[in-house]
C-alpha cells in the first residue's frame, strides 16, 4: 500500500527528461515555477519522512522563491524546531528531487528509511504544515506538495494559506513547543511585544518629537499584505505601505530588499515627496529587510541601511540592556552571565566589522546561507547574526529566557520600575518580539523601530554608526561552478589551486581592499564580492578578480 503511494505520487509529476537537475542549496530547490512540479511533491514526501522520523513532530513546507522574478517559484523544508532542515537530510533531498523514474524514487525512499530507522507501515503518524506566497504558480504547487506529503501513509497535510515564510517557521516552532501557534498568535505577540518596549521607553524631557512615519516597500508580495492587515494595531507608529501586493506592480520588480540592496537606488513606487522619510523594504516572502531613506528630492540614489547596520543597532541596545541588568554601577549584583555572539558572513561590509570590533565584540563567521549562521548563533546565551541582505534575526536560548524571567519576577516584588527591571522587560520583550525561528522583515522591522524610538535616534543617527566601504558584486557564468572550493568562511579560495594567489596579487593593489570569490548556491553562478576605499577602486577591483575566474 505504501509502496503504492509513492509509486502513484511520483508518476503524477514525472521529471521532464533532460531537465535541469534539483540542488537544495541555500535555500531549497528554486527555478521556473512551472518546472517545479516534481520537486516540490517530493519535497513533501520528504517533510513527512522527517515528521515520522521525529515522532510526529510537525514540519513545515514553504512555497516560495523569496526575492527571485515572479515566474520562479520554489520549495523549502521548515525543521521540527522551526529552522531549516537539518543539512543531514539534504542529500536525501536531493536525491528524491532527482529520481528519473517513479520506482528508483520508490527504492530511494526505502533504502533511506531503513538506514533511518523510520517505520513506513502506517502505524505511526505524521503531520506537515504547509503555506505558499503570492505567486501564480503557488497554488498548483501547493497541490504538488500536499500530494507528495499524502504519499506517506499517516502523514497529515495541513495547509496554513499565504504566508509569509517567517510565519511558518514561526508556527511550527510554536506547535511542536505546545504554544499557540495560529496566525492571530504571531499578530498578537508581535504588536504586544512592540508596544511593551515602547512602553519602557525613557521619559527625557523635551526631547524632539520623533518622526513616526515609516514607509514600506512590500515588493508587491505576501509581507506588504500582511502589515496592511494588522498596521493599525499597531501603537505609535504612522505606516504606509507602498508594493503593497493588492496589484500595483510585479513581485520583485525593480522593489523589495534584494533590489533595494543591490541596485542601491528607489524602487518603484516611491518618489521626491518620500525623501522627508525613513524607509523600509522587504523581500517577496518578508524574510529580508533593508531600510532607506531618498538621497535628496532629485535624485533617485539612496541612503541605504542593510543588514549588517540593523544587526549593529540591535548589538547596541542589546548591549545597554545588559550593561543596566548587570550593574556597571551595582557590582556584585551582576546577575547574568551573559554569552553574547556576533556572527556574520564575508558579504558583511568590513566597516561594520571593525565597527562591532571596536566595541569589543568577538565577531564570528560562517559561510553565506541562514543555515550556518542559525547554527552558530544557537552557541550563545543571546546570537545575532545579519546578512547583508538583511536576512537575519536575535536568538536567546531557552536557559537565558528562563534567568531573565526569573530576574523579572524577583525585581518585580522589590524593585518594580528600577532601571534593571525595565532592562529585563526590554529584553524579554525583545525575545518575544523577533523571530526565533527565522529572520523575520515584520518583526525586524518593529524591533528597529522600538529600538530608534528607544535611543531618540533620527535614520540620520543610525547611518552615523559608521560609513560603508564602497563595494562591488559581480556574477560570473562558468562551466562548472562546483570547480571552486573555498575555505575559512568562504573568504578564501583553495581549489583551483592557484586562484587564491591571484586574488591575493590584485587585492595587493587597493588600499582597504578585500575580496572574495565563492560558487552560488541558489544561482548557476559564481559571485565576485569586493571592496575597496573607492567605488572605482570596488568596481575595478571585482572585474580584476572575475577575469582570473572566467
Ligand atoms: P547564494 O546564491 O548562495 O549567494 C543568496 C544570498 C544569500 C542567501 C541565499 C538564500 C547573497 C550574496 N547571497 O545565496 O545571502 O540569502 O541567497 O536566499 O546575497
Ligand atoms: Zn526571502
């Protein structure tokens, strides 16, 4: 009977012979949404393979292709824990996405779940939570998933509609913790969390007003539709959402994080008369967020925020906080010791590095994808981790949570209102606040807020922290991206030998220069990043180094 299934799942989306082959990379398996078909059933079966394997623990599925073109689509595999699926299985993945015929999937699928231990004769139960984004081929997608889940005897396929991606991997997180986890849920506790830290925001006495208008680019996609369902719950804060989704524009056109990032100048559907506001943009599916604000009423440059400044802002609240709880001025009652890591990529601009750096910080790196750095962030009491993009989120173990909760409750009989019980409540509103799951463009972005109205700060305060090195990304087309192997994060290159030293010979040529170079693992590319005291020098840099690699 289980054999069946599969057998029958499998034959209703046949791989088109001589079609590209499946690689779940960065962020799962993405190409033309009319393609995915196959890969996305199987990524299905694959979910509920985990959840068995788990104890029934819930699993998540994704349809989305994030910031890619509207006509892509693509599939990612959300953990029992809420993270991505553990890199364990994703050679299974991809080998079930790559099956040429229904029954070398079926043996595929046997052989694993031996070596697994996983018992295939339906008597053990298995649950998938599945939710789309807004594009077109979304819902046929959704189909292909829930019939590749259906495939395993005893799993549960539940769909959760349109999403944001951080939502899911909020829900599921939630679930398998038995807390509430509905979308009603994820509002609540996130306008609840955003207005109890605007609650404990010092009183300074004739302080300016602060500008509460925000603007955000939702990149005509699932994240703009969200926040103009909840924006007026939200307390103190003036929202407009322009790319809202409710058809002005495509997904990702010439808008959201990704194009604001890397063009660096406004999307559409912004103009002159913004140029009075800070702005924020997010992805198609409101995993990244990046903020702006319009040079000068002219001119369609930006002042642009990403990724490693919003972590840099997040790093110094978080830092006063346990600076209050831990008493420069109380010693003896210091009260948490508190493991507090920093974890970038090499995309990271070196200006922000220096800058973390130069607070004492120890700044960790791991390769590019959300994958790594949630791993490594998971290592302290309190991990922040950024790309540049402006993919990421703050992570507070369980134990630290539970220490702040019970500071809060000591401080509460006999010091309500002290400056170390308010610094409690802010960091434990802060955990509630951000994503613990997932980088997360809503919550990010209530916490950037919380955070300038905290500190009084003007957007102008915030791109004072420090001023960007000029850079420059290039993609270069290869035969065989996989030829480049790097090492040490990504930021050096050991095969082919002998690129490294090329490399290493032009950087040689620029002050503040850096460069490295690495294969995609969401593009049939490979990426030259560079950096240097000039835009010139950037750009003149990259296209030295992507000659050696071409
Ligand atoms: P690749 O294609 O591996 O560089 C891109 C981004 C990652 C990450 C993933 C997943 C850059 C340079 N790379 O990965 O940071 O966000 O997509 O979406 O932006
Ligand atoms: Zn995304």
């Amino acid at each position: 009977q289980q054999r069946a299934a599969l057998l029958e799942a499998a034959s209703l989306f046949p791989l088109s012979p001589g079609g590209a082959r499946f690689s779940y990379g960065t962020a799962g398996f993405r190409a033309e949404g009319a393609t995915m078909g196959p890969a996305v059933c199987r990524a299905g079966t694959v979910a509920a393979l985990r959840s068995l394997k788990l104890g029934g623990a819930a699993v998540g599925v994704v349809i989305t292709a994030s910031h890619n073109p509207v006509r892509d689509n693509g599939v990612k595999i959300v953990d029992a824990d809420g993270g991505m699926l553990s890199q364990v299985w994703e050679p299974f993945a991809d080998a079930l996405a790559n099956a040429p015929t229904p029954d070398s999937l079926l043996q595929i699928v046997l052989k694993f779940a031996k070596e697994e231990e996983i018992t295939l004769d339906g008597s053990h139960s298995a649950q998938v939570l599945l939710a789309r984004d807004t594009r077109p081929t979304g819902e046929y997608l959704l189909d292909a998933a829930m019939k590749g889940v259906n495939a395993v005897i005893g799993a549960v396929a539940v769909d959760m509609g349109i999403l944001t991606t951080p939502q899911l991997h909020w829900m599921v997180r939630c679930k398998n913790r038995g807390l509430k986890s509905s979308e009603a849920d994820y509002f609540s506790q996130v306008i609840d969390s955003f207005r109890c830290i605007l609650d404990l925001v010092p009183k300074v006495e004739g302080a300016d007003f602060m500008n509460n208008r925000l603007i955000v680019d939702g990149a005509n996609g699932i994240g703009g539709l969200k926040l103009e369902e909840i924006k007026q719950k939200i307390s103190r804060l003036d929202i407009h959402v322009r790319n809202s989704g409710r058809g002005e524009g495509i997904l990702n056109e010439k808008c959201g994080a990704d194009f604001v990032q890397k063009e660096k100048v406004v999307p559409l559907g912004f103009g002159p008369a913004d140029s009075a506001f800070r702005c924020a943009s997010f992805d198609g599916d409101a995993d990244r967020l990046v903020y702006f604000r319009i040079a000068s009423s002219s001119d369609t440059r930006i002042d642009l925020v990403d990724g490693d400044k919003i972590l840099s802002l997040f790093v110094l609240f978080i830092r006063e906080q346990l600076d209050i709880i831990n008493g420069k001025d109380n010693p003896g009652n210091g009260v948490l010791p508190t493991r507090f890591g920093v974890i970038q990529t090499a995309y990271a601009n070196g200006a922000s590095t220096d800058f973390l750096k130069n607070l004492g910080l120890e700044v960790a790196f791991t390769p590019t994808g959300v994958k790594y750095l949630h791993k490594k962030a998971l290592e302290y009491d309190i991990g922040i981790y950024f790309e540049a993009n402006g993919h990421g989120t703050v992570l507070f173990s369980d134990h630290f949570v539970s220490q702040l909760e019970s500071l809060t409750s000591e401080l509460s009989s006999k010091a309500v209102g002290s400056s170390q019980h308010q610094a409690a409540m802010r960091l434990l509103a802060t955990s509630q606040l951000i994503n613990q799951a997932i980088g997360d463009a809503l919550s990010g972005m209530l916490l950037v807020e919380a955070v300038l109205q905290y500190k009084g700060w003007s957007f102008q305060n915030w791109c004072d922290l420090y001023t960007d090195l000029p850079s420059r990304q290039l993609k270069v087309k290869v035969q065989d991206r996989t030829a480049i192997i790097t090492t040490d994060a990504e930021r050096r290159v050991c095969e082919p030998s002998g690129l490294q030293e090329l490399i290493d010979g032009e950087i040689a040529n620029y002050s503040h220069g850096r460069c490295f170079v690495r294969p995609s693992g969401t593009e049939d590319v490979v990426r030259v990043y560079a950096e240097a005291s000039t835009e010139e020098a950037a750009d003149s840099l990259a296209k030295q180094v992507a000659q050696h690699v071409e």
